[in-house]
C-alpha cells in the first residue's frame, strides 16, 4: 500500500508541474498580445476622455477655475485641502489624456497612408472638426463661440494636408528635397499653431516622425517617444503602439469614433455647466 502511494504522489507530481507550466503559458501569451486599429482606437478614447473630463467637470464645475484671478487660485489651493485635491485629480486626469496624443497620431498615418479614398478621408475629417467646434468651445471655455482654440480634429485636417505634401517628396532625394520637406511641417506648424488648434505641436511633429520613418518600425517609435515627452506620458504608449498588428480589427462603423468626440464634450460640457450653478 505505501508504495502504490508513493507512485501516486510521484504520477500526480508532472501534472501539477504542467499545470504551472500552463499557467506560465497563458502569463506569457498575455505579454505577447497584439493591438489592432480598432484596440487602439478604444485605448485613444478613454485616455482621451480623461483629459476632457479634467477640463470640464473638474476644473469648469468643480472648481470653477473662470472665477479666480491670475494667482488667486493658488492661493485658494493653499486654503482649501479640497480644491486642491480636485486640482490633483484635475492633473492625474490630464496626464492620462497624454497617452492618447501619440496613438491617434500613430492612426492617422496609418489611415493616411493605408486609404484608398484619400478625399472621403479628407472631407470627413474636415466635416467632424467644424461639427465638433461648437461642443468644444462649450465644453472648454462655458461659451457656444470662443474663437481663442480650436478642436483637435482641426489639428489632424492640418496633418493631413502636410502629410499629402511630404508625399509628394518621399522619393525624392537630396538635400533640397529635405529642406522641402522641413518648410512643409514648419508651414503646417505655423497654420496650426496660428488658429490655436488643440495639440498641434507635438500631434504635427508626431505625424512627421510616423511617416518619414514608417518603414523603419522600431526607429519611428523611438523617436516618436523622444518626441512625445512634450506630454510627459505620452511615450508610455509607444508599447501599445509596437503591438500594433496593422489590422482593422471589429470595426463595426467607423462613424462612431467620429461622432463620440462632439458627442463627449458636449456630453460633459453640460455636465460642468450643471455643476458650475
């Protein structure tokens, strides 16, 4: 009997050794997943939604940050341990929102360079950003018009335009050709930067890295990141990025992305006005 137990314990022993090498397996397996268009798209919107909310619940209704004056808030802060505590979640909330910077530059390129119907792209993206302007002045600024900033989706149409022209000049090589190429971002960053439009530095800069080096995978993230510390977690998304598998994904309607932008900041620009009274 004692040794039919001892082979008991001894046949039983490989098989709790291959369940852990099967729990091993599955960690392992989580550490090699791999991000669609449609993963990344999701991940964009939520970082993204931090930084709005941050704006406009916290520091337009909580805080009401249009009441105070130039270092009065400061010193209402030093007063008051709660509204410092929501100025605190205010920025934790914005540096989430910095994660999204790099990714939604990341797709449009890919959407730039893997289209083949670069006008309907244009067009839309330039419908949605004059439809967003309206909830992203009310969402950011408690008023209909405010002429001072413009929505990021202005910032992608500028993008666009400077990606067309440096592919007109991709093939080219030489040195004039590469002062070409940096007069077309620094005009693009001149336009945008003119208007005011949400993000446009590091999102047009962002967008020439991707493409000038899009067939160098590992480099362009790099220096993506270098570029993305402008917002100091952006570079934390470059893992995301490097997961990219370059497929769709379940894309059900690409609409909604585009309409959940003017949709959340309205959304929560009445929320913050709510609040406010």
């Amino acid at each position: 009997m004692a040794d039919n137990k001892k082979k008991t314990v001894h046949q039983d022993a490989p098989e709790r050794l291959d369940a852990k090498r099967l729990t091993l397996r599955e960690k392992m397996r989580l550490l090699r997943f791999e991000m669609s268009s449609a993963n990344l798209k999701i991940y964009g919107c939520i970082t993204a939604f931090f930084y709005t909310l941050s704006f406009t619940v916290i520091q337009n209704g909580l805080i009401h940050v249009w009441d105070y004056g130039p270092g009065e808030l400061a010193e209402a802060m030093a007063r008051d341990p709660n509204l410092m505590m929501l100025s605190t979640w205010g920025t934790v909330f914005q540096l989430i929102g910095g994660l999204s910077i790099p990714v939604f530059a990341f797709l449009l390129v890919e959407g730039f360079v893997r289209t083949h119907h670069l006008r309907a792209y244009f067009l839309r993206v330039l419908v949605f950003a004059i439809i967003s302007e309206v909830p992203f002045d009310f969402a950011m600024s408690m008023r209909p018009w405010d002429l001072s900033g413009q929505n990021v989706m202005f910032t992608y149409l500028f993008c666009l335009v400077m990606l067309y022209g440096l592919r007109l000049f991709r093939d080219q090589k030489g040195f004039r050709f590469w002062v070409v190429r940096i007069l077309i971002i620094l005009a693009t960053i001149f336009w945008s930067i003119l208007i005011n439009s949400q993000f446009a530095l590091a999102t047009i800069l962002l967008c020439a890295v991707y493409y000038i080096m899009y067939d160098s995978k590992g480099m362009r993230l790099v220096v993506g990141a270098a570029v993305g510390l402008m917002y100091i977690t952006a570079p934390l998304s470059t893992y995301a990025l490097w997961k990219f598998n370059g497929e769709r994904g379940k894309v059900r309607n690409k609409y909604i992305y585009y309409v959940l932008y003017p949709a959340h900041l309205l959304i929560l620009g009445v929320m913050a006005r709510w609040m406010s009274r």
